[in-house]
C-alpha cells in the first residue's frame, strides 16, 4: 500500500529553522510529481510547494526565498527546508504525491506533521 510518512515537525521560534522530511513506499517515487501542503486552524489547505519528477519547483508567494522543497529519489524521500519561519507559518504540514496521466490524476497524502512557530 502507497504510505507517505512525515517527520520534523515541532516547536521554534520565529527566525528559526526546520527540515521537514517525507518518506514514500507504495509508488514508483522517481515518476512522481511530490509537494508540501499547510492547513492552519480555521483555514483551507494550501499548497506550499511542488517538486516535480523532472525536479521543477514551485513556491507560494508566501514562502519564497524562505523554504526550499527538495528530493532524494534514492532514499525515496522529499524535503522541506524552512528558514525565517514566522508565526504565521504555523499549521500542519502534509505530504503530497501526485501523478497524472492525460485527464487522470492520482493523488496520495500523508497524516501530517505539525509546525508551531512562537516565542
């Protein structure tokens, strides 16, 4: 079955530092398109960002220049580099893979891992 595990979540204070890590099984991860997702109390999920199979990235406005999504198709795994965290990065941060495949698309989530940036 398709399980995609993350970690690295925790407490830190704003300016601080956090690598998020997502570990896959289940899929071929190399053909993959993979992604970070947020959903702070009270609001909608929302992408964060994209690495694609071709390793393409892709960032929210809000995040620019302060994370960095990357992968290891060794190690099936991909990560989230998060620098100068503010309060408002604060929510639990998901795991996504996605695959399309002309009009299909197949989608896959993690349980989540929660980040609390405060002082």
């Amino acid at each position: 079955q398709v399980q995609l595990v993350e970690s690295g979540g925790g407490l830190v204070q704003p300016g601080g530092s956090l690598r998020l890590s997502c570990a896959a099984s289940g899929i071929i991860f190399m053909i993959n398109d993979m992604g970070w997702y947020r959903q702070a109390p009270g609001k909608e999920r929302e992408l964060v960002a994209v690495i694609t199979a071709g390793g393409t990235t892709k960032y929210d406005d809000s995040v620019k220049g302060r994370f960095t999504i990357s992968r290891d198709n060794e190690k099936n795994t991909v990560y989230l580099q998060m620098n100068s965290l503010k309060p408002e990065d604060t929510a639990v941060y998901y795991c996504n893979s996605e695959r399309t495949l002309g009009i299909n698309t197949i989608k896959y989530w993690g349980k989540g891992t929660l980040v609390t940036v405060s002082s």
